[in-house]
C-alpha cells in the first residue's frame, strides 16, 4: 500500500512560512545555476581549443573566476538581480 502524505499550512503564519521558505530555496537553485553556468564558460574558454584564438591576458581579465575578472563581476550583478 503506498501512502500520501500532503502538507497543508492551516494559519496565515504557516503559509507565510511556507511561501518564504519557498523562495529561499528557489534563489538558492537559480544562484547554483547561474554559478555553475560561470564556471562552466570559464572553463571552456581555458580549455586547449582555444588556445589560439584568446590571448592569456584576456582569458586571465575576463574568463577567471574569483577575483575582480568581468566574468565574477557579471556573476554577482546577475545574483543580486535574482528575486
């Protein structure tokens, strides 16, 4: 036999509850994304296929992670949008 279990906020401060903690795990979610999508360019543009194509100085200014490089910059301007 298999059971249903629902959770139903029965008073205003429950749901409230449940609405914020809601959104606190959705920015959560959409803030590992948009990490993971960062790293995910650096990565690629630090890989050997384009080597050639991408000077050092601009993958070290731009393309890295942490630090004041453009792709961390757009990565926090792109979080503190999140809602």
């Amino acid at each position: 036999m298999k059971t249903i279990t629902l959770r139903i906020p029965t008073s205003f401060k429950e749901w409230k509850n449940w609405m914020r903690d809601r959104v606190v795990s959705r920015k959560k979610h959409n803030e590992e994304v948009l990490w993971d999508f960062a790293n995910a360019i650096s990565r690629e543009a630090q890989s050997n296929y384009w080597r050639k194509d991408i000077s050092d100085a601009m993958v070290k200014s731009v393309f890295r992670i942490g630090g004041s490089s453009k792709l961390t910059k757009l990565y926090f301007d792109a979080k503190n949008q999140l809602k």
